[in-house]
C-alpha cells in the first residue's frame, strides 16, 4: 500500500515532472491515448464565485463555443444515493451531489456558448422517477437550471429506463471492452451532439475515487443491468440497483448483449473499474468536469462515515482521463497507480483501464494544466480522513500545508451505510 | 364521563387483586377494558373514578370486519401489528429493508386514518399487544405504540406484555419506572388534546373502497405512500360526492372497477377547475381529455381536461410501492406541505387545524429503544424540515421537555428547521 509519504513525494515529484510538460507542446508527442490540456481553479464556494471560475476554466482550455455552438448538449450529474438523507444537517449537494451551483453555472455557460439544447440526465439510484422530481427531493429547484439558460431549451432525463425514447441505443467499445463488447443505454447518451460528465470529487469504497469518468457508472440503466431486471427483455422501470454488475450474479436480459468473459472474477473491484471504462469509451466524453469545492472523505459506501471536506477545487477539460488524472494528483493521488496503491486499493484503476482503450492518457507528464498549480492546491483526501475516534486527520504535521477539512474537533456526523 | 376522553387500559386477566387500582391515581387511564373482571376489581375501578368496559361490549373486529355503521361511539380495530422497525428476524437485531432501502417499519398509523375517514366522528381505539417470544419491550418500545396510534388522533388500549405485568404488581423499581413512562406518554398527549381535531392533509386524495377486490392495492397504497414520505387524504368511495376537495391538488381514483355516473361528474368537475386526477386504465374512457401533454412518469397518459389535467394508467397497476411513486411524481413533490431530511426512520403525520390555518408535524421514530438493532436510548437526531408555506412560528414538542420555539437556519438560501435529537417522537405545532 502506498504510503502517506509516499503520496507527499509524489506531490513533489509531480510538480517537477508539471514544470517540463508544461514546457511540452499541446499536442501530444508520444504515441498511444491521447492528452488533452486540463485546467485546475481554486473554487472556496459555491454561490457566486463558480460561474466566473468556470468561465475562465473554459477559457483556459480553449473555449466550448466551437464545441457546443448550435448543438443538443448533454450533462451527466452526479447524484449518486438517496437524496433526502445527509450527513447531519449537511446537504446531500455539499459532499455527494453535484452541487446545484456547478450544474447552474455549467448550463449558463453552455447557453452562453450557443448550445441549442442542453439535457440534463442521471439515473437516479434505482429509481424510474422524473429527475425533477429526485432534484425536488434533494431540496433543489430544477426550475432555477431553467431560469439558468439564456436561450437553449433545458429539459431532464432519468436515464435508468428507456425515459422518453422508443428505444435503448447500442453503443459498441472501442477495442472489444473490458467487460461487456456493448452496453444498451437510454436514447439520451445518443440523442446529442455533446456528453459532458460533472463529476464530483470524492472517495470511493469500490473504485476508490469518483471522479468524471466513474460518474459514468450511472449511464447504464438498471432496467437492464439492474437487479431485478427481467431474464428476457429490459424491465419497464427498475426493480433493483446495479448489483449485477458489481457482483456479476446474472447477466443482462437477453436483447442485451452479455458480458465478454463469465468465468472473470465476480469481484466489484476487478468489474466496476472494467465496466466504467468501457461507457467512457464507447460514449466519449466531450467535456469533463469535476466539482471539488466541497466534498467527502472516507470512503462513500464504505461503511465508515463520510467525512466532510472541503478542497476548494474545480477541475475542467475535453479528456476525461486527463481530467481525471489531474483530478486524482489534486486529490494526493498517483493516477499512475494501480490495484493495490492509494486509492485502489481494492480495485483496479479506472484510469488506466481507459486508457488502455485508448480514451486518454493519466499521465501527468503528458497533460498541460491551465490555471492553477497541482502542487499549490492539492488538497489531500487521505490525510484529511478522520481518525477512528472521529478526530480529523493522522498527520502530526496536518494543518500545515492543507486547507479546508473540518477544524479539529469537529467530526463529521456519519452517514453510514447502505447508501446506493 | 363523555366517551370522547375515555383513555383505555387493558386491564391484564391474572390481575385480580383490587389494590392494583391504586396504580392508575393521578393517571389520565380513566377507563379500563376487561375481560370477566372480578367485582371486587369493578367496584374498586368505580371508586376510583374509572370506567370499566367489557372487553365483548366492545365490537372489536378487524378492519374488513367493522360494523361502520355502529350506534356505539367509538371502533375498536383488531389484528394491528406492534409498531416498530421490522427485524429481520425475532431477536436478529437485524432490521428488514423496504422497498425504498429505508428499514422496514410496522405502523398501524394507516389503518387508524382509513378507519377515522370511514367513520368520521367515532373514536377509533386500536387493540395490540406486545410481541411475544422475544425481549420485552423497553419503555422507549411503549412510546412508539402510544404515539403510533395518537399520531393519528386514535388511541391504543394499552397492554402490558407478560413481563410487566407480573412485575408491576411487586412494585419492581424496572417495571415502574416503564410504567411511569407510559403514563407520562398518555398524559403528554392527553394534554395535546386539541391536535385530535387537526385534519390529516396532502395535496392528494386517495379514493377507494379499501375492501374487496380493491383492498390490497387500496390499503397497501395507504401503508406505502406513508412510507414514503407522501402526505395524503383519504377518502373513502362512498363519501367522494360529500367529501371537500378544496386544496387539493390532485385525486387517486385507485380502484379497477370504474366510478358511477354522479362521482364522474365530480371527479371530472375537480379537472376540469385545475386538478390532477390519476386513474387506472380501466376508468380512462370515462374521462377523455383534449390534447396529450408530455408525461414525466413512465406509463401514464397525461390529457389536459379543462384547466387540469387527466393521468390515464397505459398499464395495470400491479404494485402499490410504485403505484404511490408514480402517483407522488404525478402531483410532484415540489407541492409538499413538508421536505424532510434524514427522516427515513420515522413515520411522518402532517395536519391542519380545524380553521385551516395553524398546522401540525408529528415524526414517530422508530429507532428509539429495543425496538431496533437493540439500541436503546438511541436518538433520531439530525433531521432536518423545510415548511414552504409562510407561517410565523414553530413550536417543537417532546415527550421529555416543555415545549420551545425553534428557531430557523438558512441553509444555501433555504430556510429549515433543524430538529433537536429525540428518541420516539416529536411534533412541530406551526403557527401562521
């Protein structure tokens, strides 16, 4: 297991290995996935310092007009769990969700940018309900990402069932999959010019860290993949979360295809990262974004209680696993680590397996970071953690160079398990 | 004594000794239900001021049973369950999952409402006994039944388990200071008398006739619905042309068998003013809408009718747990009276005062006590409510302390209350 000091030097290795590639021209050199410049902001709130954040994150990465100017735009949010259970009083949206604010100022700025229509699309936990609706559950307004556009229609879309569309939409992976050759997804993920992925930066029990590429766990709708889901045809709304493919104990209804190997392991951390990557392949992300400005440590699913954090961090760029990697090294991650090594300890890395379909590179030395510094505002999520006993971090020196995080003292109000 | 302050006591059959009547000096129990009860013991209740009732004067039957049409003042329910949060198994300390993921809780708060809708005016007195074969309840486990029912404005007949009432007897230290913990239960709610004439409210009304071939889906959708945290009426069928659909923002018409001539004309006056009426696919020839709007809940057709809307069922309802989604999706929350967070283990109770005016938020926790996963003395604590309507004061009650204002805190520009940890129940009295 990679150690705490481990994860520091790398830190400072990172920032020298940064300082050459900025050097590096956009285009990638080397062969193999490719690079993509990702810009990184400090964000200390939400309200009103995102909009002009992410702005100039876009900005920075060279601009979204020429992407989404005329286009149907398509979000995926991060709205992963139960939308009315928090942790203490804190809203579901300040550690799990997508922040309102972030998804706001996305669709505000894609407006802006000339989208024609933006959707907005999750599949809630396991649930056929309106997104509105799960929204109105969380306490938001979906009607204020309305008021948010300057002209482009915004609609919402659950995306766990065939939704408003006819039909579910077969999209092939790239280079086989890893493990399934083809995955049926709602018309939605289809029906656009442009995907953008918002994820939020957190911890995560299976694949050890959520980020924008695992946000795209939710594109597969438990009608077919869910438990539940009938043995011939895609259920009509889903009668069970996503266990089949966390533990591989059926295959999908027989309209879809199966899973390329049903002797590989049944274990969530050899399937889910698979799994993952395999949906940003076959629907590339065209804009990946990563909501750290207020977050959670410890583990979501975990069975240990979620900790409340705050890295004041935005992340942005048109690779996912750019965004990603770069997300990881702000998060005190090496994204060139694999199975075995913070944060994966119990998985396989997400990261590498989509790049080994060729999505992106998650190597730092080939990724231009716009903005902000990796080394100057990291914020460590292992650090951070809590002790067992509830007080913040295990670091005598913590405090020293971290920023946010609950003051000591102040542990967080657990959330437990069985959150989906 | 006027029956409606009748406060009832199942009187335990080994207890023949007439001294045991000192137990309830002082207690709001003022009326006994018995079973062949000595002389000696009725003679004494009667000295003591209480009333004393045969168990088999009483009608108790279960709900498919009651004589609703009884000239005696008060129905008495049988074959309740014991509220608490399901275990898995007895004594597994392992709660069972809902459909939702949120423990699975037995409340008989739904029948209690089905019952006082059907009988309107009548007292509705609950009969249930503690579970036998396991761990005795705790007294935290005699609250949740006392405010399961009172909740609701019925009252349960209070039974001691075998334990208990063998022990109450010798004066045990234990079994008094449980005692002494149901009598205060009794007594705090007692002294609430007045939220027994507050109205149960939602924006929407479920109509059927909760028996025969409609009973599973009718009474299951009552259960589920609570379940979920829908706040809703009840409308029994045979009372939808009296009943007042004032406020309401949407009617379920649940039931396969399709409405008679006089209540389409209601239900479709509702639509045609602006509300939203849900229909099986059975009932939706009876009410053709103009043009098909977009529907956000999957297997529904949405008609505009009028100034409302029709929701026309494209499938058989098979399942009360996604009939009472869809129907929640249908009205949308964003027109609940209350948002609760972090409440998932308790049962909510919204309702409105007689003038309509002040309201009432009761939560029944669950987890208090032995009832769950053996933590007794557990809090419910962190949850939070946002009340959208205007009001001018929130005043929170505890079975333990006087009650107090609480304040408002903004949270990401919403105002919420965020409620004081308490074990088995707590009730917001929201003024306007």
């Amino acid at each position: 297991m990679t150690t705490n000091i481990d994860r520091r030097s790398f830190l400072a290795n990172a920032a020298g290995a940064l300082a050459g590639a900025v050097l590096l021209p956009r285009a990638a050199k080397s062969q193999g996935a490719p690079a993509s410049p990702v810009a990184l902001s400090r964000c200390t709130s939400y309200g009103a310092e995102v909009l002009p954040a992410l702005r100039k994150m876009f900005d920075q990465i060279g601009g979204i007009g020429s992407l989404v100017k005329g286009k149907t735009v398509a979000i995926k949010a991060n709205m992963t769990g139960d939308p009315d259970i928090r942790a203490g009083f804190i809203p579901i949206e300040r550690m799990t969700f997508t922040h309102p604010d972030v998804l706001g100022a996305t669709v505000h700025l894609l407006s802006l940018a000339g989208a024609s229509r933006i959707r907005i699309l999750e599949s809630p936990w396991k649930s056929a309900e309106p997104l509105e609706e799960y929204m109105i559950l969380a306490g938001w307004e979906p009607n204020d990402f309305i008021r948010a556009s300057t002209g482009a229609k915004v609609e919402f879309e659950n995306t766990n069932f065939l939704g408003r569309g006819k039909q579910y939409h077969r999209f092939t992976v790239p280079k086989g999959g890893h493990l399934f050759p083809a995955y049926d997804l709602n018309h939605s993920y289809y029906d656009c010019d442009v995907f953008v992925s918002i994820g939020k930066m957190k911890e995560h029990a299976t694949a050890g860290i959520t980020l924008a590429i695992k946000n795209c766990f939710g594109n597969i709708p438990c009608t077919i993949y869910g438990d539940g889901a009938p043995q011939d045809e895609p259920g009509l709304v889903p009668r069970g979360g996503r266990n089949p493919i966390h533990a591989g104990n059926r295959q999908p209804p027989k309209s879809s295809p199966p899973e390329k190997d049903p002797a590989s392991p049944r274990d969530a951390g050899y399937r889910i990262p698979r799994c993952i990557a395999d949906i940003v392949a076959m629907r590339p992300v065209d804009l990946a974004i990563i909501d750290g400005i207020e977050s959670m440590n410890n583990g979501e699913n975990s069975g240990r209680p979620e900790n409340y954090v705050k890295p004041h961090l935005l992340v942005a760029g048109r690779n996912v696993v750019c965004v990603d990697a770069v997300g990881a090294a702000a998060m005190g991650f090496d994204p060139m680590a694999d199975r075995g090594h913070a944060p994966f300890e119990r998985a396989d890395s997400t990261l590498r397996l989509a790049e080994e379909l060729g999505v992106g590179t998650r190597d730092l030395k080939r990724i231009e970071v716009a903005g902000a510094k990796i080394r100057e505002v990291a914020f460590d999520f292992r650090m951070s953690r809590p002790n067992a006993d509830g007080t913040p971090g295990g670091w005598p020196d913590r405090g020293a160079g971290q920023r946010g995080g609950r003051a000591p003292g102040q542990s967080a109000p657990g959330r437990g398990q069985g959150r989906g | 004594m006027a029956d409606t302050v009748l406060v009832p006591f199942r009187w335990p059959a080994a207890w023949t000794d007439a001294k045991l009547i000192s137990l309830f000096e002082g207690s709001p129990i003022n009326c006994l239900v018995a079973s062949g009860a000595s002389p000696a013991v009725v003679g004494a209740a009667g000295k003591a001021g209480l009333t004393v009732l045969e168990w088999g004067s009483l009608d108790a039957a279960p709900l498919a049973k009651v004589n609703w049409n009884t000239a005696a003042p008060r129905i008495m329910l049988t074959d309740l369950v014991w509220p608490r949060v399901k275990l898995a198994a007895p004594g597994a300390g392992q709660a069972q999952s809902g459909p939702t993921g949120a423990p699975w809780i037995d409340s008989n708060s739904w029948v209690a409402r089905l019952a006082a809708a059907r009988a309107s005016g009548k007292q509705v007195w609950l009969d249930f006994e503690p579970p036998k074969g396991e761990a005795p309840p705790d007294e935290g486990a005699y609250r949740v039944a006392i405010a399961d029912a009172a909740a609701t404005g019925a009252r349960w007949v209070v039974q001691l388990d075998d334990q208990l009432s063998k022990a109450l007897p010798s004066g045990n230290a234990d079994a008094l200071k449980t005692w002494r913990g149901i009598l205060a239960t009794l007594a705090f709610f007692e002294k609430q008398s007045a939220w027994r004439a507050y109205v149960h409210q939602g924006p929407l009304a479920i109509v059927s006739t909760f028996a025969g071939d409609n009973e599973y889906m009718g009474t299951e959708l009552l259960n589920l619905a609570a379940r979920n945290k829908m706040v809703y009426r009840i409308i029994d069928r045979s009372r939808v042309l009296s009943a007042d659909l004032t406020g309401l923002r949407g009617v379920l018409w649940v039931d396969n068998d399709p409405p008679a001539a006089g209540i389409v004309a209601r239900l479709a006056a509702f639509a045609r003013g602006g509300g939203l009426l849900i229909v099986p696919a059975t009932a939706a020839p009876l009410f053709k809408g103009e043009r098909v709007l977009d529907c956000p809940v999957a297997g529904y057709e949405l008609r505009a009718f009028g100034k409302g809307t029709v929701a026309a069922a494209t499938r058989e309802w098979d399942d009360p747990y996604f009939l009472a989604l869809d129907a929640h999706n249908l009205v949308s929350r964003r027109y609940d009276p209350i948002r609760v967070f972090n409440g998932s283990s308790c049962w909510i109770h919204y309702s409105v005062a007689p003038d309509g005016k002040d309201s009432l938020i009761q939560l029944v926790g669950f987890t208090g006590g032995r009832s769950f996963r053996g933590g007794s003395g557990r809090l419910v604590d962190d949850v939070a409510i946002r009340i959208p309507a205007r009001h001018r004061s929130v005043t929170v009650y505890t079975l333990d302390a006087a009650p107090v204002p609480l304040e408002p805190v903004t949270v990401d520009k919403q105002v919420e209350y965020h409620l004081p940890g308490f074990s088995n129940y707590i009730a917001l009295e929201v003024k306007v």
